[in-house]
C-alpha cells in the first residue's frame, strides 16, 4: 500500500484543500471546548516523527502539538547535527530507517527537491516543511485558512506579496495556490529577488496565470489608489522586461474598475539562502502604521508567515487587521486536519502523490540539474527519471528537474542507437522530439561528456562566409556611432556583452567609445544561460571599481552577435532587471535572421539577414576562431538519419 505524500501545495486538489480548511474550522472549535471532552483522537497508537534539518519553531512545534491534540505521540530530531547526518549518513538511508519507527514523517531540509527524495524511500507519508527555497505546503494551509476565515472566500480576492519572493518558499505554494483560486495577484519583489523563473512559468502552465508586478516603492500608490486599480492577473509578467508602463501605475488607473486590496502578504529577507552580497543595502518593502493609516486600507489585511525581522512594524501588533499571529496559532488545526487526513488514506486505500510519482513524460537524462541546491546535486539520487520537458514553440526546449522545478537549458543531444551527438539549437527541435518518441534521446551536459561517452559528432553541411573581416568592422563602427548618437553623458551609460561573442563585440564597442571619446565607459558581461542577479565586470575593464557594473539608473545597451527568435535577448533583460531598474534598456546585434518569436526588435542592428529556419548563422571571431580571424558564415544540418 503506498503513503499519501505531501510534497508540494499541487499534491492536493482543491477539493482536499477546501476539505482541510473546513475540517480545520472543526478541529479549532473542538480544541476550544477540549474541557468537555471533545477533542478529535484519531490519531490514537499513531506515532509522528519529525526530522527538522534547519531551525524551526512555530513549523515544528505546531506540527507535534497536532499530533498530541489527536492522541498520537511524537519522536523528535529538532537538531540533525546531533543525529547520524553529521556521520554522513544520506536522507535517503535517515528516512528509510526512521519511517520504520512512526506512522508518519514530517521533514524539514535545506537542499530543495528534499522532500521528494525522502518519499522515494519511506514506507509512511512524508509531509514537506520546507524544502530549500524550493516550497511550503503546510505554511500555504495555514495561510488560505487564515485568509478565508478572515474574507469568506479565497476566490476573487486580492492579494498582494511583498518581500524576498526569490527564496521565500512560502511565497512559491502560496502564489500557486492563490492562482488555483482564481485570485488576483500583485507581487511586490524587493530587486534582485523576484519571483525565480521556474515558478512563473510553472503557474502559467498550470493555470494559465501570470502576477502583476509593482516596485516596492508603489507601495503607498496601492494605498491610496487601490479602490480603482485592476489587478489583471492574465497580464504578461514578461512585459515588464519590455516597457516601463508596466510599472506605471496611474496610466493604469485611467482604464481601471473598482477592486479592494483584501491582504496584504509580508515575508522577510532569506539571508540563511543568500549565496553572496549582493542583496546588501536593496530597499526592502517595509509596512508601518502609515501605510495602514489611508482610508483606502480599512479592508487589508496584513500577513506574514514569520519570523518577521524589521518589515513588520510591531507598533501594528495591536492593529486588528494584523493576521500574522492568527496565522502562527491556525498551525495547530490546520495541521490537525492534514496529519488526520493523511493517516486515514493511508488505511483507506492505495493513493501516493504527484509529486513523488514519476511524470508523464517524464526521461532519462544525464546532465545535473542546474540549480546548485538541488539535492540531486548534493546526494546520489536513485531515480533514473528526473526531469520532464517544457517545450515552447519553434524549438526551444528545457528540462525541468523533478525535484525543485529548477529549468536547465539543454545543450547537447544525442541519438543512443546511432551513438552520434549534436549542440541542440533550434532548428534541431524536430529530431530532438522524434528521438525522445523513439527512445533514442540522450542529453549531455557539455560537448566534452558526450566525447567521453564514445559519441561521434554529427556532420555540418558546408559553410558559406557572408561577412568578411573589413565587413564586420565596418558594422561595429556603425553600431558604436548610433550608439554615441543617441548617448548624451558617457557616464550614464553601461555596455553589457552576451557571454560568449557577445561579449568580445560588446568590448570592441567599448574600446572604439575610448578611441572616440577618450574615455572609458561602464562594460558588463552577461551569462544568461546561469541567469544572476548582478552583472559581472569585464576583466579589466577601467570604469567603476568592484566586480560588478551598477545598473540602476543609468542607460544600458545590451550586445550580442545575432539574434533570432528574441529568447536570449529576452533572457538578458531578466538579468539586467534583476540587477537593477536601468532608465532604459536597448539592444544592439550584428545580424538579425528575422525569425522572431518575441515582441522584441533590436534598437541597433549592423546587417539584416533574412535566412530559412533550417540555416544557421555563426559568426566567429579572432578571439573565438581558431584560425584567429573575424568572419560570418552560413551552414545548414547534415540529416541525422544520413550522418547516422
């Protein structure tokens, strides 16, 4: 018989959910009236063990009172650096063995995709209390229960979340349940800690949703203009790449109808997750008595899923629409109701969890996941199935781990019957989904692995220069005039090369400004394969100290050598947006093929190359080449089957 898992805030229909939530009603009414006996006890024999990796207090502690409250017992490992974990025994070995000493396990870890690798091993339920940055289901119950007692209802509402929406994994549930609910949702991301990637395409594939998204500075024009605005919540988040009237609140209201901002949701700065500096000295939102003082506010209510560290005025404790320690005491029933229903499909019937079920579509790949606190990454995971495909049109392909959500871009794929490899691009889509169909597909994290694995590259057709040396010189000169003409101060002005040939162009750009000019100019280098929330320098460069270029505030021209369908140009937006609000952004290439996919039109553009689908464009540079010389050269795919 398999365990009910609750692994992530999907693993729960809305029917389940809206089943806890009132069940939850009962078991707080109950616990009231405890004197005379009518506490619920169906938990009686049962034994709950916790295992609590990071340091937890309200999680923890409202977990094992549940448990108490329905007549079960508890075991308790409240510090793992006193248990085997720190002998190096693995989680999967800790839950196999602990699930034989209870009835059910609930885990707290700081790898994301944790909980899953300890539902793959332990003969009992496991219910996630935190995995990494990756998601809190039980914290999201005690939050839809908090605001429906509060509103009525979780349909329709309005609610806005604020903070650091990037490791804040109560953000992540939250925001995906709210999405099922049909809610309206405004995120409110401090800089360089919006809301990650996977988790917004994640609710655009499930719900067909996207947020909208305000700066913490439009805060206050919420409060007072909030009886007016419309929260569309089927409005692209990627527009905000694109345009500054995203943010542009009160163009906004000329065209709005009336709508009441019913919560207001708070998280703090998740410094124990930060892998560097870079968040020091952001704004961060913070709500005092002011911003609750406008009338416009009587209706919201302010959340939070504690601890709070400075965003939260305590001089708002007394203020009635303050939910944050309602929220904190709801952990007891709400998780009264989930631990009861869990033990009961448990002896009911033969149920398991989606999350901890393998996907369809689900492969068999070899590259690691690319997000370095996936716990594929930390410990040898069993499971020959670990991410699935997002597949957008035209070709472009990712896969997306099963375990934290994260997307890896894929680089290499190969043919396992042929034994033959080839760097996926686009035009590669077709043979890539014919593969997978055939069982045949293999992917590689790099060149070099498929090498290793006694792979043969597949063949190019022969190449065809279209521009020369002089050629591309001409185009850089070009690029750089229109570039300084639309310039007024150099030193608002920063050039961000694409890694890899976008970059060099990026830097010859930038010394020919030096020629003209006879100064240096800020230049960045953007990897937007590994994304990032700040823009390295280039090595050497002369401009402003430190290893990174400031972004804010300053007028930014993005470089890469070609674009096509706009999707790395898109990707270079996100990171320049990420590192900071520019007062505009452009984009200079030095062909483009036209197959655009995206609303983006590059600004400066050194040759326009109208070319079919199949073709592929490589300009290669001296720094690059391996003869050392500049070119441009068109090539079109050898057939795999033929090659093959």
């Amino acid at each position: 018989m398999r365990a009910r898992h609750v692994l992530a805030i999907a693993d729960l229909s809305d029917e389940e959910i809206e089943s806890i939530l009132r069940r939850a009603e009962e078991m707080e009414a109950a616990l009231e009236k405890r004197d005379a006996g009518q506490a619920p006890k169906s938990a009686v024999g049962r034994i709950m063990a916790t295992l609590f990796y990071e340091p937890s207090t309200r999680t923890r502690l409202s977990f094992e009172a549940a448990m108490w409250r329905l007549g079960g017992a508890v075991i308790s490992a409240s510090d793992m650096k006193s248990s085997s974990a720190s002998k190096g025994e693995t989680l999967a070995d800790t839950a196999k063995v602990v699930s034989s000493y209870a009835d059910v396990l609930v885990l707290r870890h700081f790898w994301d995709g944790a909980a899953r690798v300890a539902a793959e091993h332990a003969d009992v339920p496991i219910i996630n209390a935190g995995d990494g940055s990756h998601e809190h289901p039980t914290q999201t119950l005690c939050d839809l229960y908090t605001l429906k007692r509060a509103k009525g209802t979780l349909r329709g509402i309005t609610v806005a979340i604020g903070g650091d929406l990037k490791r804040g994994r109560t953000a992540h549930s939250l925001v995906r349940a709210l999405a099922r609910f049909k809610a309206n949702i405004v995120i409110i991301p401090a800089r360089g800690m919006e809301f990650p990637d996977w988790l917004l395409q994640k609710v655009a594939e499930e719900y067909g949703y996207r947020p909208t998204v305000a700066r913490p500075g439009d805060l206050k024009a919420l409060a007072r203009d909030v009886n007016a605005l419309y929260l569309a919540p089927a409005r692209p988040h990627q527009l905000t790449l694109f345009t500054d009237t995203e943010f542009d609140l009160q163009e906004r209201l000329a065209e709005a109808e009336p709508i009441t901002l019913d919560a207001l949701y708070m998280t703090r700065p998740q410094r124990e997750r930060r892998d560097d500096t870079t968040d020091d000295g952001v704004e961060y939102l913070r709500v005092d008595t002011d911003t609750f003082q406008d009338p416009a506010m009587r209706h919201t209510v302010l959340m939070h899923p504690l601890p709070r560290t400075g965003e939260i005025s305590s001089a708002l404790d007394r203020d009635p629409r303050a939910l944050y320690f309602r929220q904190a005491a709801s952990g007891v029933p709400v998780r009264m109701a989930l631990v009861e229903m869990v033990l009961a499909e448990r002896v009911g019937r033969d149920v398991g969890s989606p999350s901890a079920r393998a996907e369809r579509g689900a492969m068999r790949v070899g590259p690691r996941c690319g997000n370095p606190n996936c716990i594929t990454r930390r410990e040898e995971v069993q499971s020959e199935r670990r991410f699935r495909f997002h597949r957008e049109p035209a070709g472009r392909a990712h896969l997306v781990c099963l375990y934290c959500d994260h997307e890896t871009r894929i680089q290499v794929i190969g043919n396992r019957r042929s034994k033959h490899f080839h760097v996926y691009e686009e035009p590669m889509y077709g043979y890539l989904d014919a593969w997978l169909r055939d069982d045949a597909l293999v992917i590689f994290d790099s060149v070099k692995q498929a090498e290793e694995a006694a792979y043969k590259s597949y063949k190019l057709g022969p190449q065809k220069s279209i521009m020369t040396a002089q050629e591309i010189a001409n185009a850089i000169a070009e690029l750089t005039d229109a570039i300084l003409r639309d310039t007024s101060e150099l030193k608002d002005l920063v050039i961000v090369g694409v890694r890899m040939a976008g970059a060099f162009l990026a830097h010859r750009i930038a010394e020919r400004i030096h020629a003209l000019r006879g100064a240096a100019v800020d230049l960045g280098v953007l990897d937007v394969q590994n994304g990032g929330d700040v823009v390295p320098r280039w090595p050497g460069a002369p401009a402003t100290p430190g290893p990174n270029v400031t972004i804010a505030n300053r007028h930014v021209v993005i470089v890469d050598d070609v674009i096509n369908s706009g999707w790395t140009a898109k990707d270079a937006l996100s990171c320049v947006w990420r590192a900071g609000r520019p007062l505009s952004a452009r984009l200079a290439v030095l062909i483009d093929r036209g197959h655009r996919q995206l609303p983006l039109k590059p600004t400066y553009v050194g040759k326009h190359l109208p070319t079919a689908p199949h073709e592929r464009v490589r300009v290669r540079l001296r720094e690059l080449d391996r003869e050392h010389r500049d070119r441009v050269v068109i090539y079109s795919y050898v057939d795999p089957k033929a090659a093959a």
